[in-house]
C-alpha cells in the first residue's frame, strides 16, 4: 500500500529533466537566489538575461541557453548544462551550469578591486587622533 515503484519515479524524474523550466525556477535551484520569488523579481527588474535577452521569469529555458545574471554588484555569465526543478545540495546545484572564463576573470579582477579598496589604516589613533576624533563627532 505504502510502496511506491522506483522504476516510475526514474522514468518520471528523466522525462522532467528534458523538459524545458522556467527561468525563475532554474535560478532559485541552481542557488543564484535564496527564494524563488527573489529570482523572479530579479528577472522582471531585468537583471537577468537569457541568450541576450531580457525575458519574463516563466521563460523556459533548454540546456545550452546562455544566462547573464546581475545580483549584488556581481555579474555571471553561464551556460545552462542540466535543468532541475528541485532545489538541491550546492554540490549538485553546480552541475547544473558552466560559468564562462570570461565571466571567472572577471569576477576574480572586480573582487581583486574590492580587496585592495579596503586597505587598513596605516596605524592605529594615538591620544591626541582620538580627541579630534571626539571633535568631530560631537560637532565642536
């Protein structure tokens, strides 16, 4: 009663990886967004294209689409490699895609470019740094 035949969630499981998934969905399993609805919002706000493209996020995507991805200062460009319509482990959710070498250096330089933003102080405040410190943040 309680069983369930595995030979059909195999053959269901195949037939809905070759079917094509909406755009929003992909996005959310493959872990560029935490939730769907992010995903989808991010698609209608245009920070999502598919194959050069701003799309609706229920376009539905094939294996070897090229997606341009825009989230939080970050730019991906990937091409779609599996579809999945569950959200998954990181591991598996990798698989899905391939990110370009272009899109890896880049990544790699703007974050480069973060890093030696954010250079320290060259020493830490003495006494007298601290009271002009205290100047100004009390507006004397």
């Amino acid at each position: 009663m309680g069983r369930r035949r595995r030979d059909g969630d195999r053959a269901e499981a195949a037939r809905a990886a070759e079917e094509p998934v909406r755009v929003d969905k992909w996005l959310w399993a493959a872990r560029f967004f935490k939730t769907r609805a992010n995903a989808a919002e991010a698609v209608s706000g245009g920070k999502v294209h598919v194959n050069g493209q701003r799309v609706k996020p229920s376009r539905l995507i094939r294996p070897g689409d090229c997606l341009d991805i825009q989230r939080s200062g970050q730019r991906w460009t990937v091409i779609v490699r599996a579809l999945s319509r569950r959200r998954g482990p990181a591991q598996v959710a990798r698989t899905l895609y391939e990110e370009t070498p272009e899109s890896r250096a880049a990544r790699e330089a703007a974050r480069e470019a973060r890093r030696r933003e954010t250079a320290a102080p060259p020493r830490r405040p003495d006494g007298r740094d601290r009271r002009r410190l205290r100047q100004l943040k009390s507006g004397r």
